[in-house]
C-alpha cells in the first residue's frame, strides 16, 4: 500500500542566533508539510530519517565566508529572498521539447518541480532488470533494500544535503540488476517550472548499481523560462538537488550531469557517490547556468581497485558566480583517479574550484592525477582554484595542478598569420578549450547542442 507523510514539526515558534540560523528555521517551517508517497512498509523508516535530518539542520547555521568551504562564495544574494514550496505544474510535451535527447527519447523520466511526471516519461526502451520510476513505483522489495542504501553515503548531514532530505517530494530511482548491461542512455531530466513565486525545488535521485551492470546516464537540469534560458529577468528560484549513487561491485556507469537553470536561478547540487570493489565510474559533469551554482562532488572508495574519471568544465559569463567542490576519498588499495576540470570566465563572473585527494596509509599502489585549467575572457573576471593532495601512504602515484591564463596574444598572431581574421580566431582557441571536456560527453546529440550553447556564451 503507499501512502503519503509529512514531517512533524519540531521546531519552536521563535528562534534565536544569528540571521543565517533564523533563515534555516524558516526554510524548515516551509518545508515540514512536504509530503511524499512511499510503501506504508518504509513509511516509519522515511519519517524518522526526515526527522533526524531535519533535528541536524537545526544545529547548523547557513554557511558564511569564514568558513574555510565557503569562503570564495557568497550565499548573501540567496538569503534575500523568502521562498516558497515548488508546487506540483502540469506541462506538456511542447513544453519540454527542447531539453529532450533524441537518444534517449524512449529512456526518458521526467521531474518537474521534483516531483514524477509520467505523462511526459517514456520508458519503453530499458530492458528488463532495470528499473525506473519514483519511490511509490519501486517494488517493495526493493523499497524494503533501499533503507541500507538510502542517506548512508557520508556526507548526509551536510546542511543542503539535510535540507533536501527534510523536503524532497519524491525521488527518481534507478534500480540496475545484477549482470544487467544498459545499451540505451538514460535521462532524467528535472524541470523547474518559473512563475511569479519565488520557489524552492528539492529533486532527490537514487541510483543504485548492482555488480557488473553498467549504465550510461544523463542528469539534466533546467528551467521553463521565455526565450533563452540564460538570459535573466524572470522570477528568481532554486534548486538544491541532491543525487546518491552506489556502484557495487565491478559496475559500471558514465554519468554525465547538465546545469542548465535560467540566468536568475539559484543552485546547489551534491553528488554522492560510493564505490565498490573494481568498480569504474565516470562523471561529465557541465555548468552552464543558474545567477549562482554549487556543486558537490564526493566520490566515497569503499574496495580496492576503483576507477574514478572526473571531468569538468564550467562557463561563467555577466555576474556569475560557479562554484565546484570536489572529493575523492581513497581508503584501499589499487585505486586510480583521473580529474580533469576547466573554466572559461568572462565579464565580472567569479569561478570556484576547490578539489580534494585523500590517500591515507591503507590506499597503497594508488594513481591519482588531478588538473584545473582556466582560461579568463575579461579583466574583471575572476577565478579561485585549489587543488589538494593530502597522502600518507608511501607507495603511490599522485600528481596535480593548477593553470590560469588568457587568450595567448602567440596563438592568435599565428593563426591571423594564416589568414583567420581576428574573431574566427578566438572561437578556434576557445573552441578547442572547450572541446577536450565536451568530446568526453557520450551522446553525440547533447554535445553538438552543449557546443552550440558554450558558443553563444562565448562569443557573444
């Protein structure tokens, strides 16, 4: 049977402390009423987990710049609004045409303001032992599995990642079988509908890989906006998303990740992911959009002889602020990491890079490289990036390393020299920057328009 619960509330009337704790209490009353269905089976379980994630919020406050992980963003601009919860939208197929991937057009799930959409899913191609859909659709004996995987990555009582538990109304779950190889590439696509609230989404996913399966996976997020997406003037919201992955052992997935909100929107994404013995994950991740933007990326080794592949590339342009935060926690032996992430920054945007590679003394015969490029477009542009190593174990491979630069004054004579003119030549160079993370992108289709949209961004 499924059934539907709403936190209780238990938190005071009144608060004290600081703005920021003032803030989180309000954003908890907002979000205490949000409902979701699951079996009645987990509904206890799925109630105390909202209830312990929202009593961790309250011994937090909103993260400030002297905090050592936030000191390079700003949330100031995010505490000037008073959201409101997201409510359910209906939309239609027009609506969303131009986010779908023709691939992936019969693999496709829809969320819009967070919630399960089937009217404009297609699901029709996955083969059997896989399955995807919302938590009220999950079996029950998978629901009654999900309890060991669900909120245990660590990392879950960050405070985002705690408010998205309190709130979320429903979870996007991917369930891959033992042995199951996916052929075809998955979408889940998350649409905020923008009106004239101020709104506050919560999209929650699930992805749980049983051993030796594979899947190729697309994660997009986007907003319903008139014209281009980027451009600003509509209704301000965000999105504070959050997506657990678990790779058993000797699976396998490419997961490429698509920040597209609209230029007046707010995000803040953690991606969790925890890997087994021998298994191979690989993430594209892409940040386009959004006034303000954070990502959490913390991959979590949990046997030896992981493959980790993290690559990265971030556009900023107008007064844009892009934060990316990477982790990579080795704890066996044998692992092997390859980070690759690139920003192109123009005009007065700030871009944020901040990666992390721990090997303590059990990560033995550990390969770990990890590289940011960044290329500044503007005077006023503006980027932080700090790349880390912390080793202990003495028998390893580790490299990394940060560059910052603009447009070589050599490599544009050069090519002039050849007879480009002067604007060509600059969309060669920044093309060619753009494209050693883009060309890593697996569908074609969404790497034509994902070069298409880094181009007018660019070159306007």
């Amino acid at each position: 049977m499924v059934v539907e619960a709403a936190l209780n509330p238990i938190l005071p009337s009144t608060g004290e402390g600081d703005r920021g704790n003032a803030y989180l209490k309000d954003l908890l009353r907002l979000l205490e009423g949000q409902k979701v269905r699951s079996h009645s089976e987990i509904a206890g379980w799925l109630q105390e987990l909202r209830q312990r994630a929202a009593y961790n919020v309250t011994k937090q406050r909103m993260p400030i710049r002297k905090d050592e992980e936030w000191r390079f963003t700003n949330l100031s601009d995010l505490q000037q609004h008073t959201f409101t919860a997201a409510p359910t939208v209906q939309l239609n197929a027009p609506d969303i045409e131009l986010l779908t991937i023709p691939e992936a057009a019969t693999s496709q799930a829809v969320f819009v303001n967070g919630r399960f959409t089937p009217e404009l899913s297609n699901l029709t191609a996955l083969p059997e032992g896989i399955f995807v859909g919302n938590l009220a659709q999950l079996p029950v004996e998978q629901s009654l599995k999900l309890v060991k995987y669900f909120a245990h990555i660590e990392g879950a009582n960050e405070v985002f990642t705690a408010l998205n538990t309190v709130g979320f109304p429903d979870v996007a779950m991917v369930w891959l079988a033992q042995d199951v190889i996916v052929e075809q590439p998955l979408h889940l696509l998350f649409v905020t509908v923008v009106e004239d609230e101020v709104i506050l989404t919560s999209p929650r996913a699930a992805i749980i890989a049983e051993p030796s399966s594979s899947l190729e996976i697309v994660e997009h997020y986007a907003a319903v906006t008139p014209g281009c997406p980027d451009q600003t003037g509509n209704t301000p919201y965000w999105t504070n998303a959050v997506t657990e992955i678990w790779l058993e052992e000797n699976a396998q997935i490419n997961h490429t990740r698509n920040q597209r909100e609209s230029g007046d929107g707010f995000h803040i994404g953690k991606t969790a992911v925890a890997q087994h013995r021998s298994s191979r994950y690989t993430c594209n991740a892409l940040s386009l959009g959004a006034k303000l933007s954070r990502h959490n990326l913390e991959v979590w080794q949990q046997g030896e002889q992981t493959e980790t592949t993290l690559n990265g590339l971030t556009i900023a342009g107008r007064e844009q602020t892009a934060d990316t935060h990477s982790l990579i926690a080795l704890d066996f032996p044998h692992g092997k990491t390859d980070q690759l992430h690139k920003c192109v920054i123009d005009d007065t945007a700030h871009a944020i890079f901040n990666g992390k590679v721990y090997v303590p003394q059990n990560a033995q015969l550990t390969n770990a490289a990890q590289l940011n490029r960044n290329l500044l477009l503007s005077p006023k542009a503006r980027v932080d990036t700090k790349p880390q190593l912390q080793i202990t174990a003495d028998n390893v491979k580790c490299t990394h390393g940060a560059t910052i630069s603009q447009i070589e004054a050599d490599e544009l004579f050069y090519l002039q020299s050849r007879g480009i003119n002067a604007d060509s030549a600059r969309s060669l160079l920044l093309d060619a920057f753009a494209a050693e993370i883009l060309n890593r992108v697996p569908i074609l289709s969404l790497r034509k328009r994902l070069a298409q949209c880094v181009a007018c961004r660019t070159y306007e």
